[in-house]
C-alpha cells in the first residue's frame, strides 16, 4: 500500500458568504482559483474576513508548497449553519480528498463558527495545525461591535435575536387577545427551550428537511393536503377554546378540550405527511425501501400519542359517558407502552432484513452528523453488522440496526 503525500491547505466558509456576495460555489481548488475568489469577495465586501482568510491561506499554501507538495481548497458551507452546513462541507470535503489524497492538513479560520467543523475534517484525515485569522487594525472593543453587525446580518444569528423575540412578542399579543394569560406564553416556551435542550429540535428539523414540496412530485398533492389540515387544527382549537369558555369550565378542562381536538386533527395531518414521504421513497429510481420502515415508525408513534393524549383527555373532562377512570388511563399508559416496545422492535427487524438483502460492498459509510467513519467491506448476517475499513486501515463493525439511510452514501446512528 502506497503511503499518502502531501498536505492540504483548508480554508473554511462555513455561512458560504462566497456564494451569497459573488455567486461561487464550493469547493474552491488550486492557488490561482482561490486567489480569484478571494480578490471578487474582497472587492464586493471590503469588510469581509472571509477574503482575508484565503490570502491567509495562499500565504501559507507558498511557503509550504516550496518545501514539500501541498494543495490549497475552500470549503463552503450554508447560510442556514448548522447541520446543512456540516454536511456540504463534509460532501466538498470528500470529493477534494478522493482526487488529491495527502497525509495531513492544515485549517485556516476566521472564528469559532468556523472551528466546529474540526472534528467532521479531523474524522478524515490529519489536522497539523489551524490558523486563526484575526484583523489587527481593529481594537477589541470595534471588533466586537464590527462582529456582532455582520452576524446580525447571517439568517442564523438574526432568526436568534429577532426571530425569537418577534415570535414571543406575537404570543403575547395572541394570548392576551384570547385570554390566556401569561402562563399560556411561559409554558410554549419552556416547550421549546426544553426540545431545545435535549438536542430534538435539530432531530424535528432535520426529518421536517427531508419532506421537500416540488411541483413534479405526486407526493405534493399529499404534502398540501397536510398544510390544510394544520390549518384547519389551528382553527378547530380556537373553536373550542370559545366553546369551553361559552360552556364556563375551567382552565385545566380547558386545556383539555383543546389538547383532544388537536390531538384528533394532527395525528391525521401527520399520518398523511408520512403516507407522503413514503410515496416518494417509492417512486425514486432507486427506492430506498429501508427508510420505509422509519416512516412506519413515526406513523405509529402518532398513533400511540393520539390515543393517549385522547384518554387523558377524556378522564380529566369526563362531560359524558363511558366516564374514564384513573385506572383506565394507567391501563391506557400501560397498552401504549407495550405496543411502543413491539412497534421499535418490529420496524429494526424489518429494517435489518432489507439492509440484509442490498449490496453494501464498497459504499461509504458516514455518521448522520456527515463524519466519515471508512468503506464497507460487507455485512454479517449472523451478527447483523456492518464490516467497514477506516481511515486508518483498521477493520470495525456497525449495528444494521443503527443504519438509518442506505443509498450512495450509508448513514448510521453514532
């Protein structure tokens, strides 16, 4: 096996201000390339350090390229950061490395955003050093002030500052208008500081991510059909709040009878969302069938959340009979437990039998965060794992279990 050579220069963009201020794409290859680009950023955004990063690069691309061989490549990533970020930057990544393979690389930077893309580089190759490019011309305190202007201006970081207040601003609006109080407010955002916090909103937004609304698409008729129905569940609860208020219960029984509605109205939207997606996965070229189980899944946990919600519902109203007592709804958590336990089991076994009869040998293998953990070698049937090589030749194994989409690229659960 011959010994890999070189080294390779990465400069990162991970907001892609390359394309949003003069439309170039990623990633960026050779010296003379990067210099082109660095010269049309700079001259449409002087204040741009993202410019300053790529001189900083070639610089140290010249110095190193005279003593030993050395390649020079941009990454970019999205405007949206995060995980949509990441992932380009590991698929530009990827393509760089596999025409100019080298031992090792060296990362130039132009802040901390930028540096969380260290472990997805550091899980391919090497990282010698990084180079942290700071403007010396600017006092601390100017920086700071220059800093926060810019970062008001990405979509991330103005959805943060003023997204969130403008969304608290209008539920206080709401809520006052309906008569709902403060608490209403307090208790919608301590839900979503709570999804927040256990890492599910990055989850919801990434599966929300796969449902994609085109126009040559049967599944779109179904995708609207679902928009219609969140807005009839919107209006459907409002309905009944004035109903419970018309009919003079309190503010538990209240919540109740709003919660049952929705409970009713969404499980439907969101068995129709998944009836959507998974008309899609059928009509792809090459379907990806071991998905169809996930979305089964989903389907299910809809159900189970239905029929809860809709029992608790009912034995905190208990308007009319068959009245639910408070042993009927432990027995309810009881039964929605066991059918959640065989649904998980059912839906692997039959996600693992599908992945058992595709060939995986020679597909690459990454973690659902876009990291590269190597090349399949095969599966074990007996032990229902995944034999991959890594980077560093060594021979390792992954649950089938853990597999969560199988295509080019094999995604898995880590």
């Amino acid at each position: 096996m011959v010994a890999k050579k070189g080294r390779l220069i990465i400069c990162i963009d991970r907001d892609n201000d390359l394309y949003e201020k003069v439309k170039i794409s990623g990633p960026i290859i050779g010296r003379e390339a990067n210099l082109e680009a660095a010269v049309k950023l700079a001259l449409a955004d002087p204040t741009e350090t993202d410019a300053n990063t790529i001189f900083k690069a070639i610089k140290l691309f010249d110095s190193i390229s005279a003593e030993m061989p050395a390649q020079i490549v941009t990454l970019t990533g999205s405007s949206s950061l995060g995980y949509v970020a990441d992932n380009e930057i590991a698929t530009q990544l990827d393509r760089v490395l596999s025409e100019f393979p080298v031992d090792s690389c060296i990362v130039v930077s132009d802040g901390a955003s930028d540096q969380q893309i260290l472990p997805i580089i550091r899980s391919r190759l090497k990282i010698d050093g990084v180079e942290l490019v700071v403007m010396k011309q600017a006092k601390e305190l100017e920086k700071t002030y220059f800093v926060i202007l810019e970062k008001l201006k990405e979509p991330h970081y103005a959805r943060l500052i003023f997204g969130i207040p403008a969304i608290l601003l209008m539920l206080f609006a709401a809520s006052r208008y309906l008569g709902l109080g403060i608490e209403f407010v307090a208790a919608l955002l301590a839900f979503y500081l709570a999804l927040k916090a256990f890492g599910i909103e990055d989850k919801l937004l990434r599966i929300i991510s796969e449902f994609r609304f085109t126009p040559d698409k049967i599944s779109s008729i179904v995708y609207l059909v679902f928009f219609i129905m969140l807005l009839i569940a919107g209006w459907s609860a409002i309905q009944r709040y004035s109903s419970a208020q018309e009919m003079g219960l309190d503010s538990v029984k209240t919540m109740a009878y709003v919660a049952k509605t929705l409970a009713n109205m969404l499980s439907i939207a969101f068995i129709i969302l998944f009836a959507g997606k998974t008309i899609d996965i059928l009509n792809e070229r090459e379907p990806k069938k071991v998905e169809i189980p996930t979305y089964g899944l989903y389907a299910i946990t809809t159900v189970i959340i239905w029929f809860l919600i809709s029992v608790a519902s009912d034995w905190v109203l208990n308007l009319y009979p068959p009245y639910v007592s408070f042993q009927d709804f432990l027995l309810s958590i009881f039964i929605a437990t066991l059918l959640g336990f065989f649904s998980i089991w059912s839906m692997r076994e039959i996600k693992m039998s599908l992945a058992l009869k595709m060939k995986l040998e020679g597909r690459e293998l990454f973690t659902e965060n876009g990291a590269y953990l190597g090349k399949i070698l095969g599966v074990d049937p007996k032990e229902l794992t995944i034999i991959y090589r890594s980077p560093l030749g060594q021979k390792l194994t992954v649950h089938l279990g853990d597999v969560s989409s199988l295509g080019e690229r094999v995604l898995v659960k880590i």
